[in-house]
C-alpha cells in the first residue's frame, strides 16, 4: 500500500510518500481501505517529537479516518460497557461488532485495550493502556489502516467520506468536554476561545445544540466571520480587545459566562476572569503552550472549576457520530489535498491558515 511515513523526527520534509506493507486485521479487528483523512494539530506534534516518546519507526501519523471494511479478523471476547456501564454494570460481548465486508465506517481514533477496570465500566478514554491511532501507534496517511472493529461506526451510503474523517476526533473530544464532563446546559452562556480550528467549531456547534447562547473570541474577521456562520451570537475580536475579559464582562452585564472553553492554555489567566462565580473551565489542550502562571486567588474566590477531559468514551463517540451523520451538526471541511501531497497539508496545519479541518483524498 501507498502511505505518508516517517523515520526520524524533524519538520514537514521528514513525511516521505511511499510504499509499506499492508497490515492484517488480528483477532476482533478489522482492516480499512481509507477513503479520507484529516489532519489534527497532534500529527504535528508527533512529527516534531518529544522527550520520552516511543514509536516503532517507520511511523505513519493520522488518527481521523473513514472508508469502507475490507477485511475482518477472527472474533474475540472482551470486557465491553452495556448501556448500564454509567452504573459500572458490564457484560461479555465479542470484540467485533456486526460489521461486514464492504461497510463503509468511520473510525474512532481513542484506542482502550477493552478489559482494564476503566474500560470495563465504559471509561475507555482513561484506559490503563490508552493509544491514540497516529500518535503511539502507526495511523492513517495510508491506503489501508487495522483498527480493533469496536472503534468502527457504521455510516450512511450517501454520507461524504471526508466529513466523517474531518468530524471524528474532534466532535467526540468536543462532545465528551461539553456534554458529558462539562454538563452544559440550554440557560447557560458559553464562551470560546478561538473561532477556526476543529475543536472550537465543533464545541460552537455542539453548543448551539444544547441550546446555550455562545461567544467566541477570534482574531481577524475571516475566522471571527466562520464562528458567526456557524451560529456564534456574539464575537470578540482579540486584536481589538487585547484584554478581552474585561469585554465579556461588558457584555454579560458585568456577570461573567457560565463556561469557558479554552484549548489555548495561556489564556487561562483571562478565560478564569471572565467566568462568573461557580463557573466552569474546560480543556482539552494547549496549543499555545502548556506551562503558565494561574492567579489561584480567582478560582478559590469564585468557587471556579477547571475541567479536563481527553478525547471521548465508545458511547460518546456513538452519540455525536449518530448526530453528524444525521446533520444535525456538520464538521468545517477547509481543504482537501491527496495522500502525495501530506507534507503540503502539514505546512498550512503549521501555518494556521486553515478554516476547519484539513483532509486527505486516500481512495
């Protein structure tokens, strides 16, 4: 098969488009012929390196993929949540779902091993042995990628390949945030911190279906333009309003937001300002670095909670995937380069000129 890959790490020119075996599904997996990608801001960070992570060289970076199953591995029994797994309830099932030759899948890219005491009660993103596809393991800049079936999610023969790829990790990490640890309500006011990437307009988005009033803090009108065509009530322009907490609280009459999103990370001394009392932060990142002083004074003054998730559990990633195939939230497609031209793909990622998800054309 032809895949994007790479032996040591370095910049974009490190990606080499070439051939490489293709793998074979092992028992409760299955092989899927890629039709599209997405890229994800982690793909470059693996690419890049850092101290103390281990990768079985070549390695191929992509965790977002959607195409159709070409070939399924012998069964095997796992520990797997049932519906009662908010309980800690948990039932036998076979690892493979009832998945066939030809179906056409997305994949949920948070990999749990299926039988630790975390994933048993249906915690899998905490998984004692968790793997995200392309980041400890080889992923989808490939024709062909194996996946344990139980990461599959069937999707409807009409329904685009590259929306699937560009909505699967970033609605499920979305979803899992807002929804499931951050229990956003339909009262509440949300505020987000940046207008363009794939997490921040998937949680616009997620957001405006739960029925919260939502504003986003951008930079420049193209991006700020993007958070408003997808339903922001109300947009702050930070290149206008340096301080921009001081803006959130006039427009929230001097009450502050209910919940901030803030995947930024260096912005959280403004994000805890601008939260009012008993507010709550949520995060699943830091793009603009990962160390930073916090005023602890605001968070034990106004009784604040910071909020962490990573990714999402097997049942959120069902739920939000059930949505977006039935259109009730839509992923932002920026542009779509082929398979060849990764590297091409990874320089406008690391320029940040994109406006939603960039994806690949595999097949």
């Amino acid at each position: 098969m032809k895949a994007v890959l790479f032996h040591m790490h370095g910049g974009p020119q490190v990606l080499e488009y070439a051939d490489f075996p293709t793998p074979e599904a092992g028992p409760g997996e299955a092989l899927v012929k890629l039709h599209a990608a997405a890229l994800n801001r982690m793909d470059l960070w693996v690419r890049d390196g850092w101290p103390g992570i281990k990768l079985e060289y070549p390695h191929i970076p992509g965790a977002d993929g959607a195409g159709v199953v070409s070939a399924l591995g012998p069964p095997s029994a796992i520990s797997h949540p049932s519906t009662a797994a908010s309980t800690g309830a948990t039932r036998r099932l076979r690892a493979s779902p009832p998945f066939a030759i030809g179906d056409r899948v997305v994949i949920n890219s948070n990999l749990g091993c299926g039988q630790c005491d975390f994933c048993s009660n249906g915690h899998d993103n905490i998984c004692r042995d968790w793997h995200l596809l392309g980041e400890t393991v080889r992923g989808t800049y490939a024709e062909y990628v194996k996946v344990p079936a139980r990461q599959l999610f069937k999707i409807p023969d009409d329904f685009d390949y590259h929306q699937a790829a560009a909505a699967a990790l970033v609605y499920h990490t979305a979803w899992h945030s807002l929804v499931t640890r951050g229990r956003v309500q339909s009262d509440e006011t949300v505020l987000i911190i940046g207008a363009s990437g794939g997490v921040n307009t998937a949680s616009l988005q997620i957001a405006k279906y739960l029925g919260a009033k939502v504003i986003v803090v951008g930079a420049g009108k193209e991006k700020l333009a993007l958070a408003e065509s997808l339903g922001a009530d109300t947009l702050v322009d930070r290149t206008q309003a340096e301080d921009w907490s001081k803006e959130i609280y006039r427009l929230t009459d001097k009450r502050g937001v209910d919940v901030v999103v803030d995947n930024v990370g260096v912005t959280f001394p403004l994000s805890l300002r601008a939260l009012r009392k008993g507010g709550r932060l949520l995060t699943v990142g830091n793009t603009g670095g990962a160390k930073f002083e916090i005023d602890n004074r605001f968070i034990f003054g106004k009784h604040l909670s910071i909020i962490g998730s990573t990714m999402g559990t097997l049942r959120d990633f069902e739920t939000v995937m059930a949505l977006v195939c039935a259109g009730k939230l839509k992923a932002v497609v920026d542009k779509t380069f082929p398979l060849s031209e990764a590297r091409a793909a990874q320089e406008r990622l690391e320029k940040g000129e994109q406006l939603g998800k960039i994806t690949l054309a595999v097949g």
